[in-house]
C-alpha cells in the first residue's frame, strides 16, 4: 500500500489492552489512567478478521503490543491466531518482560517470531523507581526464557533522557552486548507538544520512511502516532477503515492531544 508520499504502508501494529502491571513514569500517572470499559475492547475474532483484511492491502509485519499485551487473558490464542495467516512475514510482540518467562515458551510454540523487551536501567532500585514498584529480576528472567525458547534476535528498548552515553544506558548497552541482545535507545516522547525522534538503532520516528498503521485497543485504526486522526474500524468495517487511514496519513508527526501510549502503543 502507497500512501499519498510514496510510502510503502506494511506495519500493523495492534494495542490488545490498555492495561499494564507496571506504572512507568515516563507513560503513565502514578495514579494510573480511565481504563477502556471491557465491552469495548477488541475480541481476538475482531482483531482477527481485520488482519486477514489488512495482509489483503499489503500488511506483512505485526506487533503486538498494549498497554503490556501479556495481561490480555488468553494472549497466546491470538498469537496462534495470527499465525495461521500465511501472509504475515513477521508477527512478533513488545512486553515489559515481567510475565515473560511464563509465556515465551507457549508464545514461541504457537507461532510468535521475536519479542522487543523494555528495559532502561540494571539497577534494581531505579527500575523500582521508574516503573514504580517493577522487579527487575522477572526481566531478567524473561529475557533468559525468550533466548532458550528461540524468540530471537531480541530487542531491548531503553528509554533515555537525552543521550545514550548517560550512565544507564551505557550498562544497559553493555549488557545487552555481552548477551547477544540489540539495544534500541528510543528518546523519551511527548505527544502533546510533538517531542519525538529517530530510535536509535531503529527507524521508528524518521517520518519520511513510516510504514505504520495502528489499531488500537478500543477499534480505532490511526496512521500516526503523533496526531489525533482515527477511524472506527467497527463502524466504517475493516476496508474503508484502512483505505481511509491510507489516504489520511499525514507527512509528518506533529502532536497528540487525544492520544495515550496506553491505548495505542509505542
């Protein structure tokens, strides 16, 4: 699919939840936020059925991702849903890591491909901090329960102020480089006033080459992560929905005022 600036448009990536067993101070209030009522959540049928749509119009990558998409009761049936559509080149998923080593294994067996895994310090007390009561000891163990069950390459996404050459970055490099892992070092965002820019190690943020559509948890499908266009995917149905967020993404990323990581996703 080419948009109206010759992009080709591949990347679906798909929030399952809006919930989250962390409380991250750089996405959400220490308070937590106004949850989506359940009733409104996609169905794994409806999340379904608009992927074997999407791969019709050139989608042949999907992420998963929430909200922490491992609270989603029953993840690894739609994982295995998923799977079964022979089009997708890529299916793989981004998880704080804490629930990791309980699923990977049964993730990996029913078809999931790779995991990115959010990690943005090695110190224990900081990762308290941050994610605000996290235990950096599941994260760990996620990791080491990816590696064993094959969800390779595993990417590490670490959020930084303003340099990767800030102290915990650097050891976060270090471990991921004598681990076998890839570090992705993504600028911390504001979608109000628009702050974003190029992963590190990555081309999530360069506008001039985005691939994305994203459907979030309550049926909306966006073509920007920094701008308020949506469309219902329920009440327009999956077709005109894609069509029209196609002919609606913007040039270039600007700012959010409706929009929350916790519904859409990084």
């Amino acid at each position: 699919m080419l948009d109206n600036y010759n992009r080709n448009i591949h990347y679906l990536r798909i929030s399952v939840t809006d919930r989250c067993n962390l409380r991250c101070k750089y996405c959400m209030p220490e308070d937590g936020v106004k949850l989506i009522n359940h009733c409104d959540i996609l169905s794994f049928e409806e999340i379904f059925e608009f992927t074997k749509i999407a791969v019709k119009y050139g989608i042949n990558k999907v992420r998963i991702t929430g909200g922490e998409p491992l609270v989603r009761k029953n993840i690894v049936e739609l994982i295995r849903m998923l799977s079964q559509i022979k089009e997708l080149q890529d299916l793989s998923l981004t998880t704080n890591g804490i629930l990791l080593k309980e699923f990977a294994k049964p993730l990996a067996d029913t078809g999931l491909k790779r995991v990115n895994i959010s990690l943005d310090t090695l110190d224990e007390n900081k990762f308290k901090q941050i994610t605000r009561g996290g235990d950096i000891t599941k994260v760990f163990e996620g990791i080491e329960a990816a590696k064993n069950a094959g969800l390779e390459p595993i990417k590490i996404n670490c959020v930084i102020e303003k340099s990767h050459n800030e102290p915990d970055a650097i050891k976060v490099k270090e471990y991921c480089d004598n681990n076998g892992l890839i570090i992705r070092f993504i600028h911390r965002m504001n979608l109000k006033t628009g702050e974003f820019s190029v992963v590190e190690g990555g081309t999530g943020g360069n506008c001039n080459i985005c691939n994305k559509l994203r459907l979030s948890s309550d049926g909306y499908l966006r073509p920007c992560l920094f701008n308020d266009i949506k469309f219902n995917v329920r009440e327009l149905g999956a077709e005109k929905a894609i069509q029209t967020a196609i002919e609606n993404k913007p040039k270039c990323g600007t700012h959010s005022y409706n929009n929350s990581f916790n519904i859409i996703g990084g």
